[in-house]
DNA sequence: ATAGGTGTATTATATGATTAATACACAATA
DNA sequence: TATTGTGTATTAATCATATAATACACCTAT
C-alpha cells in the first residue's frame, strides 16, 4: 500500500482517490473488505482522523458501507462501481481539455503529444 | 482582463498562468507593457501583494523585465517566449497522462475522449 | 467481566501557504 | 515642491488543512 502524496491536494482526497483508482481497475471487488481506520492511518502513516475523513467521504459517496463493528466494505452496487471508472477518466479529461483550450493547439498536436507521452513507458509494463 | 480563479490553486500562479497563455497564443509580444502591479490588482479585484508576488514570480522565470519607476515588460527573449507554449501544453500532457495512466485505459479510448471533448465546441469559435 | 478491536464525534492545536496591511525609496511631472 | 505613480520590502492576519487528544458506544473473544 504505496501512495505518493503530493503538498498540494488534501491528503484525505488523495486517500479516496487511490481507492476510487483501486476500483476503477477492478483491484478492488464489491463487498470486500478494506482496512481499519486505525489500520489505514497506520499503514500510511497518517492521522487517524485523516483516514476516518476519507472514508466518510466515501460512504457519502456510496463507495463504501459500514456495518456495526466492522471496517468498512467496498459497495455491491454494479451502477456505482461501474461509474468510478468513468467519473476519473471524464474528470480528468475535463482538467486536460480546459487547460489545454486556452493555448489553441491543433487537435492533431495534441493527439499526438497525449499518445507519445501514453505509451512511451510501454515497456515497463509489457 | 477576465480571468476566472479557481478555488484550489493559489491566486497569484494563476495570474502567472494567465500571462503565459497570452505570451503563448502571440496575444502579448516581445517587450510590450503589461499593467502596473496596483492596476493589474485593481482590474483583477486582487490584493497587490499578489500581483506582486505574481510578477516577481514572472521576473524571476525571466518572463518579464523591469525599469525604475516603469511598469513591467514582456520580455525580448525569443529563446523564453518561444518555450512557453510548449512548457504549457507538456505540463498539461504530463498532468494528463500520469493521473490517468493508474486507470489503465486503452490509448485509443483515451484519445478518441480528448478528441471528442476538445472538438465538441468548434462550433461556437468557427 | 474485561480487554481490545471496531466506527464515530468533538474540540483544540499546529502548521504552512496565501493574502492583507503598511511603509519605504525613487522618479516624473504638474 | 508636493502629489502621484512606479517597484519593493517587511510584518501581520487569515484560512484551510492536518494533526492531535479524548471520549463514547458497540461488539467479540479471551
């Protein structure tokens, strides 16, 4: 459980973020089991309060859901699971385009750039 | 002078950003005057601080040069100008590729998402 | 029953970044 | 010369975030 947190987002979205990414590519499944509060802000190295405002956010996200005494487990719900997946890559398409619209790029520029950059650790992963 | 800050980022690299899109797109040339620290604050409805801050962050990246008792200039650096629309457009690529890169997107899925939401308002500057 | 593990809530403090409030030196000009 | 407009510097205040310190209710298992 590696995440790299940067200065300038709060961490507890960078926390929920890196579930939202777990599920996006399936790594996490519906109804298991995620870890403890306490456990999450130990494995991170982070307040627990921190982690508990992650996971509060996330079930008000419908991400998660908890049961009496128990930590916390992903949702079972297909129509919210399959969304994440979705919701990063439109998020993050938006962020691109807008930033990218005020310096009037030909498409075919940008494609390009967008796919150099993509695959060009290919093999890394190949 | 219309600008719209967001929320997350602070003010005065937004005003920087602002800057470099104009330089970018060929809006501000080589030695032209740029407004006065209190003017650009006052057209901004923003603190001087932060105009300053801002523009003593372009002067220190080279973007602008200073006389006594004068208001700021582009800079006549061919070298400077001619690299800022390129920083602009990789450091959004970068931004792009690496927060959607943990999702694990087909590349020609990515690309046909930019090239949808990048088109989508041709319409209205055509 | 008691110790330890859940989630949850409240309040206080610390910290860092950002913005704001002032003041200063200088030059031009009315 | 006195006012106004430059850039610049220093210090204070603000603000969001993160952390910390506790406390509570609940359950399970020893």
């Amino acid at each position: 459980m590696n995440v790299n947190f940067n200065n300038r987002d709060p961490v507890y979205l960078q926390i929920v973020r890196y579930f939202k990414e777990k599920i996006a590519i399936g790594e996490l499944e519906p109804g298991e089991e995620i870890p403890s509060r306490r456990e999450l802000a130990n494995q991170m190295k982070v307040n627990p309060n921190t982690a508990q405002r992650a996971y509060k956010e996330m079930e008000e996200q419908g991400l998660i859901y908890t049961e009496k005494n128990h930590p916390s487990k992903i949702t079972t719900d297909q129509n919210i699971l399959g969304q994440v997946r979705n919701e990063l890559l439109v998020e993050a398409v938006d962020v691109f385009v807008t930033s990218v619209r005020s310096i009037n790029v030909p498409v075919e520029e940008l494609l390009d750039l967008v796919r150099v950059k993509y695959t060009a650790n290919d093999d890394k992963e190949a």
